[in-house]
C-alpha cells in the first residue's frame, strides 16, 4: 500500500529453461541471502506448465533450495554450459535473478501485491492479461523458447492490451536490436557510428575494402552473444573463417565493423534526456593479457570462471570536459532518434583524439544489480531500489498519456502520483503528466526506411 492505493504488478520473464527454479536460482546466491523467499506456485495466477508465486505467500524452507556453485551468479540447468558456440543461454538464463532482484526492491517500496510469472509463450501471456487487471507489468521478457526475436512480440502484446509496461516500445525494440539497422538510423541522422557492412553470405565480402582491424558479431544478438576473442580480425581470411563461423552457427546475417581500438565508455539512462538518471562507467581492460583484443566478449559477461570475466570491470571513468559532453550529446541524439524513453544503455568507444562512436544500443538492457547498468549508478550513489522505482513510474507515466481505450485513466495517475509522493524515496522533478502527447503508441511507420548498405 503507497498513499493509501494498492499497486498491482505483474512481473514476467522468459522461461526458456523449465527447469531453473525462480526460488532455487535467486534465493541460493549470497546476494540475496537478507531477502525473504516464497515457494513458486504458492500464490498468483497458474497457468498450464507455468509456475509464478505472489509476495503475500509465506517464506519457504531452506531444504526447498538447491545448492549454488557459485555464490554471485545464477543457477542453471545442468544443460546450460560453458560450450565453445556461446549460444546465449547463460545470458537467458541470469533474468530468473533479475526477477528476483526486482521483487526485492518493490517489496522494499512497500509494493506487496506482486505477481512474478515465467512466460513459455504469447498465448500465455494473452490469457494472463485477458484473465486479469494489473495495473503495471514488469517485462524482462529477452526472448521466448530461446529465440530473442521475440523480445519485440511480447511488448507488441503489451502494447495491443494497453497496459503500462517498463521498458521501450516496440518500434525502439525493433530499430536497435537489429546492429545493422540500429547502426543505419543513427548515421544517416549525424550520429558518429564506425563503419559497417552487413553480410548475408560469404560471397559478399569480396564487394568491400574493409578498414582492418574489424569485429565480427552477429547481427540480431544481444549479451555479447558469439563474440570472442576471434571476433576482432585483422585480415580477409580470419575474416571470412569468422563471417563463416557466425553465418553457420546463427543461421542470421552478421555484422562487420570498424574496430576502434581504445576506451569503452558506456552511458546507462532512464528517460531520454540527461537528468540524475543517465550516468557514465567505462570498462576497465587492464587485467586482461596484452595479446587479446580489449573487448567484452561472451565469457567476460556470462561466464564467471574465465580470466576475462575477472579481468574486465566496470569503474567510473574520468573524462575531460569536453569528451563527457561529447558522449551525453552522442547518447541524447541516439535516444532521440530511437526513440527510447525509458531504460537503456549505449555503449561507445573514443578514438585516438577521443571522439566517440557509438558500437552498440542496448534498450531494456540488463537489470540485474551486479550488471553494469546498475552498477554505473551505484558509482553515483544511486540505490538499485530507486533505478526500479524510477523506472515504473516512468512506465506509468507515459501509460497514462496514452492510454485511454482501456484503462481507467485516473485510477493510474493516482497510483503514480502517489507512489511519488513516498517521502522515503523522493523522485524530484518526475511529473505524472509531463509525457502527454509526446509518446503516443506504436508508431505508424510509413514507408520503409532506405538503409543503404555500405558506409
């Protein structure tokens, strides 16, 4: 209860793994170990081959648990490996923690009524929003049955029930999480991005005059996803092997860079103008040996054990004035032109004469507390709690600017009005209504972009 209302929320993930239990992941973690934790299944709404748990459910055992390998990152199904092909999954996998993490926080908001819910499918989700009212969902959807392309069709189902979400829309989904497309928009709008060629065959590569050293990723991936260290080459036939390698294992486009060879500079935000809540972190790559390429790769995000993992961390950067002006101007100029409102995080890379270049958008990036969004705020001395309260009400604030079809309007800006006013946790400068008419839904697109293909 905020200010006398009841908030409702419903948090839903990807449930790619069945067998990862939302209780056993989070709760055996040393992170965690101060929370309560209720049973999955004990509360909520079930559905068919679906577990969920409410936060009005009593604790659970300690028995219940299993035991962790590790003692910070998530626990996975047995099948779930550290293999040579970097499929993603580990990346998958970490959102059961994520959804922890979030619980906690709202419970420590005072937000009790709170229903986490794995998602195997849209019907699932169909029947979840058909079947009842929330008033807000939290989305950590990234994919469904292992395919990140539906990250984009569950908001699309949000955004169709007209219900207030965390996170970006749809078209924002859609332009950023495809590299090259992401990469096209922004330069065709000034945005400084290195070059870039995307290749559907091998063939291909002999219509261009690449800039070596160049990175190889695939094209429509997130978390690092089929990078390593291969993926930085400095000749045509390392290209080709890599080009090759991704083109087989992905079965998708990849994508080819200019390799900028200097300082990763990442500007995690929430809302798309510079305020408390866009700030700065780079990535320290001193740890690592002097015959790799300084990039984050698969296992330097996933995979805890590696020496790259424990030799890549995030600090907070020291910038000259000018450079730090630089890269919040590049960061508000992507915002704006993808559109991206809530969450996000951009990463960049400086130059020899430190100009930035945008390599990547991460829109609803990772949230988990030891991830580098969250840390880059920790370096400003800015609880995980807030970042999640920021976040929905934002979410609930520019719902209400949109949403009239079918929602009671007044009854959500109450709640958002109200969960502001909290005196504990003040959120200065956040008006309820200050989004209206600047959002609206899903954009009318139009005629399709004309992206061109070399640059």
């Amino acid at each position: 209860m905020i200010g006398g209302n009841s908030l409702k929320i419903l948090v839903i993930y990807n449930n790619d793994f069945s067998d990862a239990s939302f209780s056993a992941a989070s709760s055996s973690s040393d992170r965690f170990a101060e929370q309560e934790t209720e049973p999955p299944g004990s509360g909520g709404r079930v559905l068919p081959l679906l577990s969920s748990f409410s936060s009005s459910s009593p604790p659970i055992p300690s028995s219940f648990f299993t035991t962790a390998t590790s003692t910070t990152g998530p626990v996975l199904p047995a099948f779930v490996e550290e293999d040579e092909v970097f499929n993603g999954d580990f990346a998958r996998a970490n959102v059961v923690n994520v959804a922890h993490s979030i619980w906690g926080a709202l419970r420590e908001l005072s937000l009790t009524d709170v229903s986490v819910v794995p998602i195997n499918g849209l019907g699932e989700l169909c029947a979840l929003l058909e079947n009842d009212h929330y008033d807000l969902v939290v989305n950590l959807c990234e994919s469904l049955n292992r395919n990140s392309s539906y990250e984009i069709e569950v908001v699309k189902v949000l955004e169709r029930y007209g219900v207030p979400f965390t996170g970006n829309s749809s078209w924002s989904l859609y332009y950023s999480l495809d590299k090259y497309t992401c990469t096209s928009i922004l330069r065709k709008n000034g945005v400084s991005v290195p070059y870039s060629v995307i290749i559907k065959n091998l063939k291909e590569i002999d219509q261009y005059q690449f800039p070596f050293p160049c990175i190889v990723k695939p094209n429509q991936e997130d978390g690092s996803t089929g990078i390593d260290f291969q993926a930085v080459v400095d000749s045509k036939r390392k290209l080709c092997d890599q080009v090759h390698r991704l083109l087989e294992q992905y079965r998708r486009p990849v994508l080819i860079q200019r390799y900028i060879d200097g300082r990763e500079i990442n500007v995690s935000l929430i809302g798309d103008k510079p305020s408390k809540y866009w700030g700065l972190s780079e990535i320290d790559f001193s740890g690592y040996k002097s015959n790799v390429p300084k990039i984050l790769n698969y296992s330097s995000k996933w995979m805890e054990s590696s020496s790259e993992y424990k030799a890549s961390v995030s600090v907070g950067p020291k910038l000259k004035f000018a450079t730090k002006s630089s890269v919040f101007d590049l960061a508000r100029k992507t915002a704006e032109h993808l559109k991206i409102n809530s969450y996000a995080r951009i990463d960049m890379r400086l130059d020899s004469e430190e100009r930035p270049y945008v390599i990547d958008v991460n829109p609803n990036c990772d949230l988990d507390p030891e991830a580098g969004f969250a840390k880059t705020f920790a370096f400003k001395g800015v609880p995980y709690r807030d970042l999640i309260k920021k976040i929905i009400v934002d979410a609930l604030n520019s719902k209400d600017s949109k949403d009239i079809k079918s929602r009671n309007i007044s009854r959500s800006s109450t709640l958002s009005s109200a969960l502001e006013r909290k005196s504990l946790f003040p959120l200065p400068g956040v008006g309820v209504l200050s989004n209206i008419g600047k959002i609206g839904s899903m954009m009318e697109l139009g005629s399709p972009l004309e992206l061109s293909k070399e640059f």
